[in-house]
C-alpha cells in the first residue's frame, strides 16, 4: 500500500526555517520531520512513499537521492574513490518524489499523484506531524466501515478547527471550535481512489471543499486517537519536537501508550 506525504507547501508561519528549506526538510532531532512521518509508517511495514513536492522540491529529491549515504556509514578507498555502503540502520524505503506545483493546495497535490499510484487503497499524509497513530488499527477501522475516506481524529489546543463528529461518521469539517470537546482533522488519512473524484481544482485545499463535500455525502469517518500528536507549525512547535526527539523511543514511536498528556505543555 503506498502512502503520500503532502510536502509541498510555503510554511509562511516558520519562515525562520522555510526560507531556506522546504517545511519537511526542517529537523527534528538531526533528521528531516518528513523522515521522523516515514518512521512511523515503517514501523508498521509500510515503505512505499510517493511524496508530493512543491516548494523548494529538489531539495526533497535531492534528500532522497542520496539517502542512501545519509542513512548509512560508508567504507571508500581514498585512491579509487570505490565506495561500499555499511548499513546502520536501514529503512527499507522505496520513496517517488513529484513535483506538484509550487502553488498548488493539497487536494489538488493529490489529484496530480493519480497516475502515479496504483488503482487500491492508498494512505495520506501531512509532512509536518507526528503521532503515535496505530497505522494497522487505523488500516482495520477504515476497511470495517466501507467509506471512501477516513480521517484520524486528534485532539490538541484550541487553536486548530473543528470535526463534528456523529458516532464515528464525521457530520462536519469546520473551521471554529465550538466547544471543550473538540476533536480536528489530524491528518493519517486513508483513502478508496474514489476520492479522486473529490479532488477537482488545483486551487482547493483539501480540507475545504473535499473533505467537507464527503462529509455532506457521509463517505468520510474519524478513526479517533486519544495519543500523542503534535505538528510543527511554529518555532516553538519545532524546539519542543527537538527536545521529545531526545527521548528513545520519542513520544510518536512509542505504539500502545496513551500519552496525550505531553501535549498541552508543548502547544502553548
């Protein structure tokens, strides 16, 4: 089953960083956030990426290219230049990197990805967030519904907008909080390719019209996840993920564990 990392957005509220580098190039812990998202997906046996690039992408193709080297330690004869790979911790990723346009919104990404995956079920996913999301629960709840989509359900500070929620079948995707009880798209989406038929203007974010059209027509349910999830919005979002990063296993790697308490004191 592939799975796409949405990567190709400005990140205008961490300029500090997306200046210079793509938003998922930004490091977690000394490696790209994007490659701390694949971690999760691989612990799980899923490693075929398809990464959908926009904004200073040939940096990702260029992360990507040589992978390899980064991920691995070397072994070269200095007279010949002949280089052996020593494997250290070796991913197993097989990762497709395209180019999606430098302005174009997420579910637009999404529809120019259609002839480079295969025509089942296929995963979703932001490039700048982490959780501790159960991927095979995720893959059984969405297979046990037989809905177009599902959307994990988190639930962090305030600041973020809202999914009503009728049992498990999403009611409505909005942008207000309404009340204490908020639960908002997380992202860890899981998708039939009928919801290619959804993604229809380039210009459309994915969590407009998209999402909210499926909702209307009760094809889009919330997998719900009462762990850790927290994404990289600002500087500080990037410094406390540093400072989890240092814990082994971070917070995000750590499957089965109700640690959602972390989050309040990190998204101040």
């Amino acid at each position: 089953m592939e799975t796409v990392l949405l990567a190709g957005g400005l990140g205008s509220r961490l300029a500090e960083e997306t200046a210079t580098v793509p938003k998922p190039m930004v490091e977690v812990g000394g490696r790209p956030i994007i490659a701390r998202v694949m971690d999760i997906y691989s612990h799980f046996g899923h490693r075929d990426f398809v990464v959908a690039a926009g904004y200073k992408g040939l940096q990702l193709k260029q992360f990507f290219a040589n992978y390899h080297l980064i991920a691995n330690n070397i072994s070269v004869n200095a007279d010949t230049g002949k280089l052996r790979l020593v494997p250290s911790a070796p991913g197993n990723w097989n990762v497709s990197v395209v180019d999606t346009g430098a302005h174009t919104m997420t579910s637009g990404r999404i529809r120019r990805l259609k002839d480079w995956l295969r025509p089942e079920t296929f995963m979703v996913t932001y490039s700048d967030g982490v959780g501790n999301v159960d991927i095979d629960a995720l893959l059984d709840f969405h297979r046990s519904h037989g809905k177009l989509a599902t959307v994990t359900a988190v639930q962090p500070p305030a600041r973020f907008g809202n999914l009503e929620l009728k049992g498990d079948r999403v009611d409505a995707f909005t942008e207000k909080v309404r009340r204490q009880d908020t639960w908002i798209n997380g992202g860890f989406f899981v998708f039939e390719p009928g919801v290619m038929d959804y993604m229809v203007d380039d210009t459309e974010p994915l969590e407009q019209a998209p999402l909210s059209q499926m909702a209307r027509d009760g094809e889009l349910m919330a997998y719900r996840h009462d762990g850790f999830w927290h994404p990289m919005d600002t500087i500080r979002d990037r410094n406390a993920l540093n400072e989890l990063s240092e814990q082994a296993p971070p917070p995000w790697l750590r499957f089965g564990q109700n640690i959602a308490a972390e989050m309040p004191a990190l998204a101040i």
